[in-house]
C-alpha cells in the first residue's frame, strides 16, 4: 500500500536529501500526529506541490509534531502538456466534485468559468469565499491520489475573458476543447498539442465543460471563433460534474501518463 501524503509549503523540501531530518508541523504535523496517530516506524510521504517527494519514516511524534528522517528524495517530471479543467460554476456543488475527481486523475490546472447558464455567481466576498473551497477541495484530492503536484486554482473567468484564453493558448500551440453533446467529433480524434521539448514552457490543453443548463449557442461561436473545437465523450450525456473528470482520464490515457 502507497504511504500517506502531506503537504509541505513550496520550496521548503529543497535542499533536503536522504539522511537528512525533517520536522512536519502546522496543520499537516497535527494531522499526521494527532489526527492520524501516525507512529515511529511508519512510512509516509512529504510533498511540496511542484513534484518533490521526500520518502520519510517516522522517528519521533510529539506536541503535534511528526519528526520524520527522510529515506529517498524524488523529483517528479513536469507534464509535456499542461491538462487544464475549465469548469463552469454549478449548483448542488457539483462543480466542487468535478474538480475533486480531475485531480484525482491527473488534471494539472483548474479554471473557474462564470458561464451564461451557470445559476451559481461569484461576487465580492461570495467569490473569495467559494475560490478558497476550490483549493481545499484540490489540496484534500492531490493527498488522496498521493500526488506530488498540487494544481492551481485560477481566478474566475468571464466567458469574454474565457474566450480570450482560449486564443492566447492556441497562439501558444496549446489546444482548447469544448465538451458539447451536439459536437461530431469524438474526443479520441481531437488533435492535441505537442508536448514540450527540453525547457520551454509546455503548451495548455483546456477542457471546457458548460453548466447544468449548457453552453449557450454564442459561447460555443465565440469559442470557436477564437480556436476551440467541440468534441463529444460518447451517446450519452453526462453531468457537468462528470463530464469534465470523464475527458480528463481520457485525455490523460491519450498523453501517455497512464502508460
């Protein structure tokens, strides 16, 4: 069985290597040692959100404190292609679960999207506020899935400001994909980005999924306009809190990283 997961704040793990001790503290220390009881002799992993993992034993518990010796330090490769949910707001928290589940599967960036449809509005101290559940909600699936990279969490974006994303990332040899049950073309054909060479900054691959009601007909012209295909997932139609983790895990089967 994988050894649990907890967070550490980025570039805290740098300069750490095998042999080396490290005290895990704060909320996650109280949670590995309070909550969890994790003991001396027991395996668990400290990740810091950019794909470093430290491969620890516990040596010491104590005062919320988890004193942990660190056995094997792994640098995890950055993803060739940035896979991105772009999910619109939806009611029922539904929009929360979708972006639970793309995390566990792979998804490397999440885009709220006020849509048209969406019954749900950020506002004022209501977008603050509900942004923060996103990031909650995507620290909480990152330990779950043991993942070492913990995806950001954008601002919320308009459908103009949607749909000038859109074009920077096709600019940017990036891809942008509208799921829409009216498309033709499946996903499994949709041409997708190249994935970077060497240093250069890896091309986006956005995976937009409408609200409870849909995408309207001029977002889907205005997305298309600025570069977007529509793509279907298969007969069926699927939730908006579905939709998006079904073509995430498929996207992911396609970029080899599930290979």
């Amino acid at each position: 069985m994988s050894a649990p997961v907890f967070l550490a704040e980025g570039g805290a793990l740098d300069a750490l290597a095998p042999g080396d001790v490290y005290v895990l503290d704060g909320a996650e220390g109280r949670h590995a040692g309070v909550v969890q009881r994790r003991g001396p002799g027991e395996r668990l992993d400290v990740v810091d959100g950019a794909g470093t993992r430290l491969r620890c034993v516990v040596d010491a518990v104590a005062d919320g404190e988890v004193r942990l010796r660190v056995d094997e330090v792994v640098s995890e490769e950055a993803p060739g292609v940035v896979l991105t949910l772009v999910q619109a707001l939806a009611k029922g928290d539904r929009d929360e679960l979708a972006v639970e589940a793309a995390v566990e599967v792979g998804v490397d960036a999440v885009v709220p999207w006020q849509a048209d449809r969406s019954v749900v509005v950020w506002r004022g101290q209501r977008a603050a506020k509900s942004r923060a559940k996103w990031v909650a909600t995507v620290r909480s699936a990152v330990k779950q899935a043991r993942r070492a990279c913990l995806p950001s969490v954008a601002e919320p974006v308009t459908s103009r400001q949607l749909a000038g994303r859109v074009r920077e990332v096709v600019a940017g040899g990036g891809a942008a994909v509208v799921l829409h049950e009216d498309a033709t073309t499946p996903l499994a054909d949709v041409v997708l980005p190249s994935p970077a060479a060497g240093p250069a900054e890896a091309p986006a691959l956005l995976v937009v999924v409408g609200p409870e009601g849909g995408i309207s007909d001029a977002e889907v012209a205005a997305l298309e306009e600025a570069g977007a295909v529509t793509a279907r997932l298969g007969p069926h139609v699927l939730r908006t809190s579905t939709a998006g983790p079904v073509a995430v895990a498929l996207l992911s089967e396609r970029l080899g990283r599930w290979a």
